[in-house]
C-alpha cells in the first residue's frame, strides 16, 4: 500500500496515559504516516467513536483500565466492523501471543520498540485496505456480471461463451443466426456441430490450442452451419472470459459480408493511429495485458517502456501548435528507426509513447532505453521546415511475476518516467522489482545533486498566499511556499524533494535559504513603505542547534527587516517530540521579534495542553477539518470547539484549504481570524493581493 499525502489513518489509541497515546501517534506521524487519532477516556466513549468516526485500526494497552481492553475488543466484535485490533505491551511472550489470539487481536506490538510499532501498523492497515478492495471489487464484479449478462443478452452482436468446446451461455442474436429458438437447444453442444464439414479439422487443431492456455487470434474466418444446414461465411472473436466463475472463451460472431483482404485490411487500419502509424492505445492495451497474463503464468520476463518528449509544451510554442500533429509523427519515425522490428510499438498518449520487448531481461531492457534515448538526443529531427533535437523522458518497467498487474506496470513506468523528467530529462529510470534498490539509490543520488545544486546556485525561489482577515484585521498578511527552479525554468513542489532532503541531511540549509529570502523580502518592502508579514515553514531540523537563529539576526540586520513581520510555522506533533529545543527556540526568536506558529494544529490527541508549555502566536487549524465543512456537522462543532478556546487563551486562528463560500460562512461564524485558499487567492509568485 502506498501511503500518500492524502491518506490518513484513522487511529483509534486506547490508553490510560495521555502522553503515553500521544508519543505512539508522534512517532506514527515521524514515520510518514498522518494520522487522525481518537481516544476515549471512558468505555460509554468507546462505542460512540466506533460507530460515527469509523476507525481504520485500534492500538489498545494491554494494562489500560479506563478502557479495558476486553472492552475494546467485545464492542468491536459486537460492531460487527472490519476493526483490526493491536494490542500495545511492555514485553512479548508465548503467554501474551496467545493471550491475544484468544482475546480476538490481530497482534502486539512492543511499546518501547516505535519500529516494531510502525512496521505492525503499516502491514495491518495494508492488509484492511486489501480487504476493503477486495470486498470492493467482489460487490463490483457482480454488479459488473448482472449488467454484462443483460448488455449481452439485449447485444445485436450474436455473442455465446465456450468452455471446453461446449456451449455454456449464448444470447438471442446467436441463436437466431443459428435458427435455434431457446438456449436449452444448444446448452452443451459442441461449438463443432456450427462449423461447416470443411473447417472442422482446423477448427479442432485451435481448440486444442486453446485448451492448453494459448492465446486465441485476433479473429478466425470459418464456414458456418445453422440448424437446416445452410452454410455462411463468418468470422469469429475469441476472448478469455469468466462466466459463473468458470474460465472459459467469449465468442463473438459476425457473417463476412466484405471482402476478406479488404476487412483485413480495416481491422489494420482500425487498430492503428493515423497521425504516426504506431498502434494506437486500446490495440496497444490488449497486447500489454496478454503479455502480463504470461508473465504472471509462465514466469516470462519482458520490458516496458513510456517515452515522452521532454518540453513538449515548450516545443509547440517554438513551432507552433498547428505542426503538433508533424512533431509526433516526428517523433514517431525517430523511435521506430532506433529499435528492432520485434519490438511493439505505440502511441499511447497525445504526446506519450510505449514500447513492449517481449522476452527482454532487465540488462536489455535497459540497454533498448538507452538507445532510444540515445537516438533522440544525439539526432535532430525534421518538422516542416525546422529542426529541433528533442530530448526524451523514459521510465520503464521489467515486468515479471512480481509485477504481473497492467496497472502495476503503467504505474511504475509512469512513476520512473515523471521522475526522469523532473530531474531535467533526457534520463532513463527502469523498475525492476529485482533491483529496486539500486534504482532508488540512484534516484535519490539524483535528487540529492538536484537539491545541492539549487541550495549552490539559488535556484529556488518563493510564491506566495494571502491571509484574508474575516473581522477587518489591518494589514498585509502571506504565506511564503517554497518551489525549486528546474534546469528549463519549471517549478518543482517541495513534495517531490522535502522526504530526500530530509533522509540526506539537507532539511537545515533548506530552512536557512527560507528564511533569508523571506527576510530579505521583508525589507525590501519596507523600503517601498509596506509592511508585510510573511509566514514560512521550517523543519525540526533547525531546532538542533541555534545555527538558524543566529542566521535570523544576521539577516534581520543586514536587509534591514522588522523581525516581528516573519512568523516560522512547525507542526503541532513536531513542536510535541521536541518541546524543549521548542522552547528554546521561540524564547530566543522573540529577542529578535520573530514569532512562531503552530500548524496541524488539532491533529494532536491534546494540543491546547501542549500550548500550556509553548506559547504559539498562530495556530493554524489542521486542514482535515476543511474537508465538507460546510456539511459535517463533527467538523463544525470540533472548529468551534478550537476557536473558542483559542481566543480565550488571545491565540490567533488561520485556517487553510478554504474551498467553497459555505465554509466561509461557518469560518466567519466560528470566529475564525484569518482564511486562506484557492477560493480567496492562488498561489502566486507576485504579492499582488489587494486587501481592504
């Protein structure tokens, strides 16, 4: 299971401690997964939260008493929800293990070892979430079943399903064409007794073949025979289906009515694209798919390949948009020119292409990557009257048993080929299930060059937010992001290098760049006579030591900035873990009137008790309650709940992701200070809001 950004656990943590849940849900979030935690303090709490917050996993300590856990785990059977249970221990024992088989837990995890408590809740959610897709996919299956058998049935195609040579289901139109009047005529009769006298030796000889797992052809020109004996020509389409379970032969039949090198000559032209000559993509899909299958059956090992022009936008600015269609078919010949005859070729996407090896191993799938990239970057090629040498982006996959799934494939080869591109182009990433490692040591080796290089060369840069203030607050108010330039002028979300800088040791240096650009900004608009405020997030990393604290007043001094007009941002759970250099850091921060603030503030399972120990400026409400806001009555009352006591304790409230005027009106109700989103303002490389 991937974990993404949008993918929040929702973690229901019972124990008697309130630090103790807290320090688990920490180190969950310091792990990369997000977390929604709930805890009840009282076992009439328990059933509440089960049935309306519809938890995705229950940790639950094995000595808690304010919740026993045979509570816990008889009102989850009673639920009658798919609640995987982990108990949380002090020590694992036989006793224990089987304590908890016997008590309906689906393992323990050691309090003491956050690894083992990481590892164990990643497997179970992985596992939950396989269950739910496969309950998914089971009720859509059906559903799938219900409507395929009555579009078959109301189909004009005459259309029958074969298992064994024998007839197991066939729709009006077939038997029509046959002259039979029910199916109960042809229930269980061979598929022979239709074919002509003629055909039925090489008839036989396919359906040998097929019995043994071969691939059927496209499509089979027999001699058909209806039930008085007449014979007509026909053409027959196989496909692999399941009927009630059983494997068995779609059978779609059509009479020849055109001539047969004509209608061959049709089905060619049908499964082409007609700008570039390749196969277009359905074709395509059909050959990917039944080379998976044989992957997946026979252990066969083949290479796929996306290719995509890097730039392509730029490129049609420099020619034009009418010559597109003459870039592709550019394109096209160049790729068709460097690669062998048996390799499959296709268009797979408006500017995309795929290339499938049959019988490639990963050494020569990488070496055809590197030709074809070799051959567009060492040629040019001709659009009309102009040259270009385009460059291309290529991600691959090897595909095999491990990754015998088309969607698996496609997105792997879509992955390595994003990647390729986003570290300049002109590049080639290959997944091999067999050598992931070092694929992704070299990934990361490119992204950590990538990243030195911006820090080296200022190739980062800032865009910008506004706060609306909702009750008149004066003033200039934004939120600086941080985007990194590539070699062509794109920018790159933090999202794509913050995990790497961060495993490599960069997040600090990162945080400086930030902050000396947000300064420097700062005082170049005093200059001109505005007073801006500025937020910007730093990392935990900067709370190690006061190395980014001593750049602060270095800065402040040299572009002449108010201190007081920049507010640093961390999260709620990092300010939790790291309280004390926390403290520190604001208590020094304020000497040169810097403020800071809290974000995901809310996540937490407490966090106006964390602001009994830390006193945040700001406390920007985690963006989870922007979600149906303007519906969910829980977000709602929780929102309102942070508000009032925000502004009993004079903290001030930003919230963030404000999508629609409906949660504006609930923001304004609830007194929230200030809003920002895209429904107010994008974000922009140009502080050119007008506030009131």
């Amino acid at each position: 299971m991937q974990f993404g950004k949008d993918a929040a656990l929702r973690l229901l943590i019972v124990d008697d401690s309130v630090e103790a849940a807290e320090a688990v849900v920490s180190g969950l979030r310091n792990s990369g997964i997000a977390v929604r935690p709930s805890r009840p303090e009282a076992e009439e709490q328990l059933a509440g939260l089960i049935a309306n917050q519809s938890p995705d996993l229950a940790v639950v300590a094995r000595n808690a008493r304010l919740v026993p856990a045979e509570a816990v785990l008889q009102q989850v059977a009673t639920s009658g929800k798919d609640l995987p249970v982990l108990l949380l221990v002090d020590e694992i024992d036989e006793a224990i293990v089987l304590e908890a088989m016997a008590l309906g837990a689906r393992g323990v995890v050691l309090r003491r070892r956050m690894d083992h408590i990481v590892s164990t809740v990643r497997a179970e959610w992985a596992d939950l979430e396989a269950r739910r897709a496969l309950r998914k996919l089971e009720f859509q299956v059906r559903e799938t079943e219900r409507r395929c058998d009555a579009l078959i049935e109301s189909s004009r195609d005459p259309i029958a399903y074969i298992h064994e040579g024998m007839h197991i289901r066939a729709n009006s139109a077939y038997l029509e064409m046959f002259g039979y009047e029910s199916f109960d005529e042809v229930e269980g009769m061979s598929i022979l007794d239709m074919i002509a006298g003629a055909h039925v030796d090489s008839f036989k000889q396919l359906l040998k073949q097929l019995s043994k797992g071969e691939p059927p052809p496209p499509r089979v020109e027999v001699e058909a025979r209806t039930l008085d004996g007449n014979q007509f020509p026909a053409v027959m389409e196989f496909t692999p289906a399941m009927y009630e379970g059983e494997h068995c032969l779609q059978l779609v039949l059509r009479r020849q009515e055109l001539d047969p090198a004509l209608a061959r000559e049709v089905e060619e032209l049908r499964q082409r694209d007609q700008v570039t000559g390749l196969l277009n993509r359905p074709t395509f899909l059909r050959t990917l798919e039944d080379t998976v299958a044989d992957a997946a059956q026979n252990s066969s090992s083949h290479g796929f390949l996306l290719i995509e022009p890097d730039y392509y936008a730029r490129l049609l600015q420099d020619i034009g948009l009418d010559a597109a269609d003459e870039l592709i078919a550019a394109c096209a010949r160049r790729l068709r020119d460097s690669v062998a005859d048996d390799v499959v070729l296709a268009r797979f996407g408006e500017h995309q292409f795929a290339a499938l090896a049959r019988g490639h191993n990963h050494q020569a799938t990488q070496a055809l990557a590197d030709r074809i990239r070799s051959a567009f970057a060492g040629h040019v090629v001709e659009v009309g009257n102009r040259s270009l040498n385009p460059t291309v982006s290529i991600g691959g996959v090897q595909i095999g048993e491990k990754i015998a799934s088309v969607t698996a494939v496609l997105a792997k080869a879509n992955q390595g080929m994003q990647s390729a591109a986003g570290v300049g182009g002109n590049r080639v990433e290959i997944f091999d299930p067999g050598a992931a490692d070092r694929a992704e040591e070299e990934r990361v080796q490119a992204w950590v060059e990538r990243i030195r290089d911006a820090l080296d060369s200022d190739r980062f840069t800032m865009a910008y937010q506004p706060l609306v203030s909702l009750h008149g607050e004066p003033g200039e108010i934004y939120e600086a992001y941080l985007r990194m330039k590539g070699e062509q002028g794109e920018l790159v979300a933090p999202l794509a290098f913050l995990q790497i800088a961060e495993e490599n040791g960069l997040l600090w240096e990162i945080d400086r760049w930030v902050v000396g650009r947000a300064l420097q900004t700062i005082g170049e608009r005093l200059r001109s006579g505005r007073r801006t405020t500025l937020l910007v997030k730093i990392t935990e990393a900067s709370l190690q030591d006061d190395s980014l604290l001593k750049h602060i007043e270095e800065q402040i001094s040299l572009h002449g900035a108010d201190g007081s007009l920049l507010v640093v941002q961390l999260p709620e759970s990092k300010v939790f873990t790291n309280l004390r250099a926390a403290q520190e850091f604001q208590t020094r921060a304020a000497l040169s009137g810097v403020r800071v603030g809290l974000e995901h503030f809310g996540a937490g399972l407490n966090s106006f008790q964390l602001l009994a120990h830390f006193d945040a400026d700001f406390l920007k409400i985690d963006r989870t309650f922007m979600e149906n806001l303007g519906t969910s009555a829980e977000h709602q009352q929780r929102l309102r709940d942070i508000t009032d006591k925000a502004r009993a304790l004079g903290k001030r409230t930003i919230a963030e992701h404000v999508r629609d005027a409906q949660s504006m009106t609930v923001l304004f109700s609830a007194g929230v200070d200030y809003a920002q989103g895209f429904f107010l303002a994008g974000v922009s490389p140009n502080m050119d809001y007008e506030f009131p």
